[in-house]
C-alpha cells in the first residue's frame, strides 16, 4: 500500500500518524537562523515535555565534561570569527 512507511525493523507504519510527532519535534527544537523554538516565536513559551519532569533526577555532569563543552564552544566560536574575518579580507581584495 503507498501510504505504508517501513522503519529500519520492518514494521509497517502508515506515514500520517508520525506527524504529531514530527510536528512536535520541529516547533520544540531550536532554530539556527533565530536561535529560538518555533513555539517560543509563535506563542512565547515552549511546550513542557516529559524528558522536563525528569530533569530534577539527572546527576550532575563530571567536571571535565564541562570543561571539554566550555572548551569547545571556544574553539566553535573563534573558528566561526576566524571564518567572518576571512570573508571580510577576501571581500576587499
């Protein structure tokens, strides 16, 4: 049938019942361009979810992890400077 949609484990799914969850994925996730949810923009507040309720469990996070993020958030952030500078001395040329 054209509206089956097989998963990677073979199970038939009809397409159309995955779209509240590809919806909610989509408005729940953060925007490149914006930098924002699309519920933040079109409503001004994201969605509570379930993984939310769990947060007070979660353990903190080793120290060095934390580290390594801080650390490569600095190399993303230089190496996206780096890119703008390169664009801007290629430009005047």
């Amino acid at each position: 049938m054209a509206l089956d949609l097989k998963d990677s484990n073979g199970f038939s799914h009809y397409w159309f019942t995955l779209i509240p969850a590809l919806e909610l994925a989509y408005k729940t996730s953060i925007n490149a361009s914006t930098g924002k949810t699309p519920e933040m923009l079109e409503k001004g507040w994201n969605p509570k979810l379930p993984v939310d309720t769990l947060k007070k469990y979660l353990v903190d996070i080793h120290p060095t992890a934390s580290r390594l993020k801080l650390l490569l958030d600095k190399v993303r952030n230089n190496a996206n400077k780096s890119m703008k500078d390169a664009f801007e001395y290629a430009k005047l040329k």
